[in-house]
C-alpha cells in the first residue's frame, strides 16, 4: 500500500452521559450537531481520506465495476404481471439509471422485447419513467406506485433527499392531463377507493414514525385532506394497504409485538373504519379478505393467539371478525413459520418457513372458503429462496413466483394451481455464468450454548478446501429477518477469484422460526454475536479459511454486529465491513428525542426504565466498548440523510477507533452526503460502490485481481 496521508483526527471535546448514577464519557458527542459547518467539514475530509487511502484500488474498482455491468442486460424487460385488462413490466435501459414502468393489453403473445425502446412496442405504453422524474436531483426514488381500480390513474410518491419522507403525485394513463394534485410529507403506503378520486396514504411524525392515515381527494387542495386515523402510541407504526380482492382497505397499526387492524369498505370511503380485534400487548395478526365463488366473503386471520408461537391460520366471516369467531385453518406447528398468506378466488397461498428455508404452501379452498386440500410448491434445489411475486389479479388458477439460490439467478415463474405444474416464465439474464462451476451447501457451526447455527456458503467448485481460502461473511442477526441464500450478479466477481461467499443465519432473524428470533433479541441479545462468532470458528476449523483471510460484512442492524464482533473477537478477521452500522446503542436507545427510538424498545430493550437492559446493552455497544488494542482492517459507510442509523453514530465511531486502537490497519469511512440509509438511489451508482467493497475486500485477503 503506497504512502497515505494522516487520517482526519476529529477533536476530542468530552461531554458527560449520566443514567440513574452511571456515567459515560462521550468525546465526540458533538459531531451530531448536524448544523455545525465543523461537522460537515469534518465528514468531507473523511471522504478526501477515503478517497486518498484506496485510490491505489481504482483500477481494480473499475475493473470490477466493469465485469458487474457486463454480466448484467443493461437493456431488459420483467416479465409482465396481469391486472386485468393490462400487463404490467419494467423496462431498464443501458446508460440510464433508474425503472421505466410499462404496461400493454393482457394476453400479448410472449415476453415484450427486451431491446425495445419503452412505449414503441404495439399497444405498448409508459405507465412512469423514473428517469425523466429524476432529472436534476442527486438522489432519486419512487417509494409506491398504485392504480385505481379502472387503471386510469397512477398514483406515484418520489423522495428526492434519501430521508424517506414522501411527496404524493399523480399520473393520468389514459392520454389525459396529469392531475395537478401534489401532497407533501407521505410515508410509505398508498391505497385507492374505488370511486376513482379517493387515495389513503400514511404520513410520518417528528420522529419519522409512521403514525396518521390520511384520505386525500383527488383534484382538491393537499390542505383540504382529512384526518381518518391516528395512532398515539409511540411504539406502534401505521400502514394502509388495498386487499387483492379490491373490496377492502386495511389500516393497521403495529408495535414489534402487537397489532391492531381496521378495516374500510373501498366501496364506502367516508365510512369509519371497523376495528377486527382489539389490541392485546403480545398479540400479533394479519389479515387477507377473501371472496369466494359463492358469494361468501371472509378474512384469512394469521395469528400467533394462544400459544402458537409460530402461527396459525384461521378463517372468520368478514362482517363477524373478532376473535371469538375464528376458525382453524392451519394449526400451529413447532417447525413451520407461517409468515404471509395470500388470498385468491379458489385458493390461499401460505408463505412458510421450514429448516430454515422459505417455501409455499397452496390451499386449494371450496366454494365456502374452507380448504379441501393442501400442497407445497416443489423446487429442485435443496438450499434456495422461494417467495411469493406480484400477484394483483384475484380471480386466477395462475400463481406468480420467484425463486432463486447462491447460484441460480432469480428467476419468475407461474404456478398452474389445478395441475401442480410450474413454467419458467424469464430468469435473470447473466452473460457469462456457468452455474455448473459453483456449489452451494448448507452447514452447521455450533454456538457456545450448544445451539446448531446455520450457514449458508457458495464456492467455485475446483477450490480445495484445505487451502484456507479467502472467505467474506455476512450477517444480520434482528427484527426477525431473515437472509435467505439469494443470488448476486456482482458477488460472481468475488467467486470467480476464489472467494468463499457465506451466510452466517444467526439468531435474532427469524430463519428457524419465533424462538430463532427471540432468543437473539432483548437480554439475548449477545447470541447474535456469539453465533457469528460461532460461524466464523467453524469456518476456520473445518479449513474453508484462516482469520488472515476472513472479512466480515453487515449493515444497519448488521452494522451493529459487525462492531460487536470487531470488539469481541478482532483477531478472528482480516477485515470489517459495516454499511450503516448501528454503533452507538445506548445512547441513542436512551434518546427518546430521536427517530424511531420508542418503537424499538420491544426489539432491543428499554435501557431509561430497566437498569439490566442498560448494563446489557452498554456491555455490547460498539462504540462504548473500542479499547486499545489491534483491529481489523474497516470499511465503513453511512449517509447524511439517513433516518433510520443517524450518521453521528458511524462518524464517531470512526474517530474513536482512531484514537484507540493500537494498529496501523486501514479505517476508512465513506459518508453519502446527498444520500440516506440505502446508499446512492441509481442502479449504476450502486454498482460503483460495490465494486469499492469488493475492490477493499480483495487487496485486504491478499486475492489478485
């Protein structure tokens, strides 16, 4: 590595934390004084640093960058979705950054043309091109993008800042005039009435918590709207949402462990909502309107009441929903999740999780709406990801899915319900790849409770396991989410190199169910960490790598792993990856100012009322915990605009590690400042920043490019 210069040393200023007679020291507590032009001084001289420190790495970048987008079809089409009258696909062209959202008549023979210009195709036309609407603005998304009922109008919301706060437009599909309508301030979450001209949308509060349901008509002033729901409480979100069958509009109000649901007739907009169940503290449920051929209309209950901690299906009539009515469905099992179902005409389709894989039961429903038979969808691999695709037509036997694995890119297909037969309908074009050259399997470390944790790995074929081969492990570990072995263009750079890609599924996600969650959250917080831990050893035992070339990647909550694992074990890896780490838990845990800090007390603890959360939580706060000793290598990123992981907690991070730690390993911090949590908005941005990552990752486990 070539001579670099000194890093930026961000001042110390000490500023005392005290709670309930415990005392902390934070030195660089100002560097979240956001309108402090030091701040922002600050934050781009970390970036010339940055800048400086890999620009030995640019070739490689660019070479990596360059074999990402040559794998990709620059120039491409979805397959297209049926609603109705109109399929619907998207368009993505070479050069140009974002979606160009199409539509033509149902039942067109074969896939559109992918090299077609959008719009020129017979009957063809452009329903949003997210391109023309980005002209001008650094950062750029589209955050919902609905139609009503006839098809005539789109409702669309953009963010141009990163900070997810919406903006309500709309857009006339029929060749007319645009409606002028422009509401501010929208969370995401957009439904339509049926009569055309009503829209419900969610807006967010100070603190970016979705928390009021708004009804805005079309073709009258943002300032006329009305307020139809609000919900007061600070750990619960709201969110409104349209059901398949166009009939029913749901609000429903959720914390980390509870959920309340409100139902509106889309035939009735002006009517109040009607509450389902009452919100019990531990009682989850979702639910999915259903109609069925006889005229029956019901709801599909998932609900965790009375013990099933995994989930239970249950069925009610819609005009009797509360809970004394529930019928089982689906009983509760100890192995399975129930994570979704998904309501059509003649059947339901469950969305499960088993031996820690995704798959999809289909319940074959009779003319009342109860099930006469059930069956799982087959797929050929052993360790892939199935997930339910844009399914918005109702009365259908033709069922969308996706799925994919390590090494299959992600491919569409349609389910015949009645005959159990699956057609590939397009799969992820990958100029180049040979699936036949990658394995994948699934492992088993164990953790030090004697809990199996589950690995996910995918290898060239012709690598030696022996060899110690430079390994980059991910993980996650929160909110019950799961990191299922999906398939990645761009990580085929790595592969190709003879880097081991692994998943570490700790706990805290919820790939082996409920307890696979709760025992990785709260006071068992620590077996995240220590499952990882866990992942990492047994990798380096079992000779798929050594510590000197193992590098570790995480973001957001993922961020926070990586920091507690650096802190736990920094001879265990070569080098840290933390995409917008949640690094400095405690106190921003204990700030109840900040955004989204209330909602999260049911996924990390309240540390301000539980003096054993506090201690817990401050044992494992990355930032609270940097001492002098040696660390890995860092590459870490954040943005300005974030409002999820504020961009203080990274920066001080970054600068406490420089004045602690006792090596001269590389840190690095790569601060977004026109972006948020996702980093930059266009397709080709993206790539170049991962082409950074992977160019850091090769020149730090020794790989020749």
């Amino acid at each position: 590595m070539p001579d670099l210069p000194r890093p930026p040393l961000a001042p110390a200023r000490p500023v005392t934390l005290r709670h309930a007679g415990d005392e902390r020291v934070d030195p660089w507590f100002w560097l979240r004084e956001r309108d402090n032009p030091e701040v922002l001084d600050y934050l781009r001289a970390e970036n010339a640093y940055t800048n400086a420190a890999l620009a030995h790495l640019e070739t490689t970048r660019q070479r990596l960058y360059e074999e990402i987008v040559a794998r990709v079809r620059e120039t491409d089409a979805s397959a297209p979705v049926r609603r109705g009258a109109y399929e619907y696909f998207v368009r993505t062209i070479e050069g140009q950054q974002y979606d160009v959202h199409c539509r033509r008549p149902a039942g067109t023979e074969g896939l559109p043309d992918p090299d077609a210009a959008p719009g020129t195709a017979a009957g063809e036309t452009v329903v949003l091109d997210e391109n023309a609407l980005a002209a001008g603005h650094d950062y750029f998304a589209v955050g919902d993008l609905e139609l009503d009922r006839d098809q005539r109008i789109a409702a669309f919301t953009v963010d141009t800042s990163g900070g997810e706060r919406y903006e309500l437009r709309f857009r006339a599909l029929d060749g007319g005039t645009d409606p002028a309508d422009v509401v501010p301030d929208l969370y995401y979450g957009v439904a339509w009435a049926n009569d055309g001209r009503t829209v419900f949308f969610t807006r967010p509060d100070e603190a970016m918590r979705p928390w009021q349901v708004w009804r805005h008509r079309l073709g009258t002033d943002a300032d006329r709207d009305e307020l139809l729901y609000q919900e007061d409480d600070d750990r619960f979100f709201v969110s409104v949402a349209r059901a398949r069958t166009g009939r029913v509009i749901a609000i429903t109000s959720a914390s980390k462990v509870t959920t309340e649901v409100r139902l509106i007739d889309a035939d009735a907009p002006d009517a109040p909502p009607r509450l389902v169940e009452p919100r019990v503290h531990g009682h989850e449920y979702h639910v999915e309107p259903h109609d069925g051929p006889s005229g029956t209309r019901n709801l599909f209950v998932l609900t965790n009441a009375d013990g099933a901690e995994n989930f239970a299906l249950m069925v009610t009539p819609l005009d009797a929903p509360s809970r004394e009515h529930w019928v089982t469905v689906l009983p509760h099992r100890a192995d399975v999740r129930l994570d979704d179902v998904d309501a059509f005409t003649s059947h339901a389709v469950v969305s499960e999780r088993a031996e820690g894989l995704e798959r999809l039961r289909v319940l074959e429903l009779d003319a009342s709406g109860g099930v006469d038979r059930d069956h799982v969808v087959a797929t050929d691999e052993e360790v892939g990801s199935t997930w339910m695709g844009g399914n918005p037509e109702y009365d259908t036997t033709i069922v969308r899915f996706g799925y994919t694995s390590l090494v299959t890119p992600p491919s569409s297909f349609d389910y015949d319900v009645p005959a159990r037969t699956s057609t590939l309908v397009k799969q992820q074009p990958v100029a180049g790849y040979e699936p036949a050259r990658y394995a994948t399997e699934r492992l088993w470390a164990t953790a030090p409770d004697g809990t199996r944790v589950p690995v996910s790995i995918v290898y060239r074929r012709d690598l030696r396991r022996a060899e110690g081969n430079p390994l980059l492990l991910y993980g996650y570990g929160a909110y019950e989410a799961s990191i299922d072995p999906t398939f990645s263009s761009a990580r085929v750079n790595l592969l190709d190199r003879g880097v081991v890609y692994a998943i570490a599924h700790v706990r805290g996600g919820g790939e082996l169910g409920r307890a696979w969650y709760e025992h990785g959250k709260l006071l068992d917080k620590p077996n995240t960490f220590t499952d990882f831990i866990a992942a990492a050893e047994y990798l380096v035992a079992e000779g798929w790598t050594t510590p000197e070339r193992l590098a570790a990647r995480g973001g957001s909550a993922g961020g926070l792993l990586m920091g507690a694992v650096t802190n736990l074990r920094p001879d265990l890896f070569r080098a840290v990856i933390a995409e917008v780490p949640f690094v400095d838990v405690l106190t921003t845990i204990l700030d109840e100012t900040l955004p989204l800090t209330v909602t999260e007390w049911e996924e990390w603890g309240d540390p301000v009322h539980d003096p054993e959360l506090y201690r817990l939580m401050k044992s494992y706060s990355p930032y609270d915990n940097v001492e002098a000793k040696r660390y890995p290598a860092l590459f870490v990123s954040s943005g300005l605009n974030d409002p999820r992981v504020q961009y203080w907690e990274p920066a001080k991070w970054v600068a406490k590690l420089r004045a602690t730690k006792t090596d001269d390993n590389l840190v690095v911090l790569k601060m977004e400042l026109e972006a948020g949590h996702s980093g930059p908005s266009g397709r080709y941005d993206a790539w170049r920043d991962e082409a950074l990552v992977q160019a850091f990752v090769l020149d730090q486990l020794g790989v020749a490019v």
